[in-house]
C-alpha cells in the first residue's frame, strides 16, 4: 500500500479556482496590450451609452459637423457699408420700408428662433427734436406684422445698437425686417448730417429648441 493521501473533493476544487484565475489574468495580459483597442477594433453599435463616463464627453472632442448639428440652423446677412435711411415717420415701425431682411423660411417644417440685429446708427436731428428708432419687425406671410424689439435714437451721436427677439413656431418662419424711422422734415440728401444711416449691420437667427412661456 502506497504512502499517497488521496485528493479530497475540496482539494480538487481549490486546484480547479487556481488555474482558472491565474490563467485567466495570463490571457487578459497577452490579448489586451495597453492601448492596443482602436477604431478597428470597435464594431458599429458596440460603445452605447451605459459604456460611456457620465459627463466624460467634451464639446472640444467633437467634429465640427457634429457641433454645427448641436447648435441647430444658422441663418446670417451682414452689411459693412453705409445705407440711408429712407423718410419714415418715427410713428410706428410697422408703416416704414425694410432697412435690412433676413428670410427664415426654406419650404421645411416651422421652428423657433433666436434673431439678433447688431449696428450702428447715426442721425441728425435737423430742424426739428423728434426722437428716431430702429427696430426688429417681424413680417407675417398673412395677417398684422409685429414689431419683437426697438431702440430709440436720439441726438446726432452715432450709437452700437443690439436688438434681440424670439420668433415662435406659429409665426411660421417669416421675414424679419430691420427698420428705422426718419423724420420727412429732414432734407433727404444721402450724406447731410441730418439723415439717417446705419453702418456695420449683422443679422442672424439661430434655430432654438423649446421656448419657456412667460
């Protein structure tokens, strides 16, 4: 009769749980170098959501195409030249001819937007002290136009002027018209000191999401 112990059932067990572990942690280092998982390696689909860090994802480590997604529609027109103004009773905007447009709609579906007019003005008051403004107005494909935001002038100071306004869905984006208002006691000469005109103009609407009601 030999000397051997013979294996217990535990002591088979405890040997099975080694070499599993220390095998498994030898094929993780041989097929997984540091670094060595690239783009190749990744199927489509595989990176989801819940194998992403919360919070771990940067503007600054997106494409330019896809931040421009983000952002939403751009729309823009600038002007570095000099336009007068035409004669315009300072009454009411809405009864004076477009200075500047900017067009919203493209055959596609109505959106909000955030518009914006940045320039400078100048007028001169002439012979009379009535009070000049420019403003926002939103031209309607039917009904009333509105006037979204409007700043008053005074004096012959040359002023930068910004006027901001949201355009909601139901207007179905329309034309958005900046105007101003000259008094017809003025002589009319394009370059007299007491016309009106306006320099440096930028417009622009950027698509925004969803708009909290007041």
């Amino acid at each position: 009769m030999s000397g051997r112990t013979p294996l217990s059932f535990a002591n088979v067990i405890a040997c099975l749980s080694l070499f599993v572990a220390l095998s498994g942690t030898a094929v993780a280092a041989v097929a997984l170098d540091r670094d060595s998982v690239g783009s190749r390696e990744i199927r489509d689909g595989a990176v989801r959501s819940s194998e992403l860090l919360d919070g771990g994802v940067r503007i600054g480590d997106l494409s330019s195409g896809a931040k421009g997604a983000l952002l939403g529609d751009l729309r823009t027109t600038d002007d570095e030249f000099v336009r007068f103004v035409a004669s315009c009773d300072g009454g009411d905007l809405t009864d004076c001819p477009d200075h500047f447009v900017l067009g919203l709609a493209d055959g596609g579906p109505a959106r909000n937007w955030h518009v914006q007019a940045k320039f400078q003005v100048g007028f001169g008051t002439g012979d009379t002290e009535a009070t000049n403004r420019c403003g926002l107005v939103q031209i309607r494909s039917s009904g009333p136009e509105v006037v979204l935001d409007e700043a008053q002038i005074a004096g012959d100071i040359e002023q930068t002027i910004a006027l901001s306004a949201v355009v909601k869905k139901p207007a179905g984006n329309p034309v958005i018209s900046l105007r101003c208002t000259e008094q017809p006691e003025t002589d009319g000469v394009p370059g007299s000191q007491d016309v009106g005109h306006t320099v440096f103009v930028r417009m622009t609407a950027l698509e925004v999401g969803k708009v909290r009601e007041n």
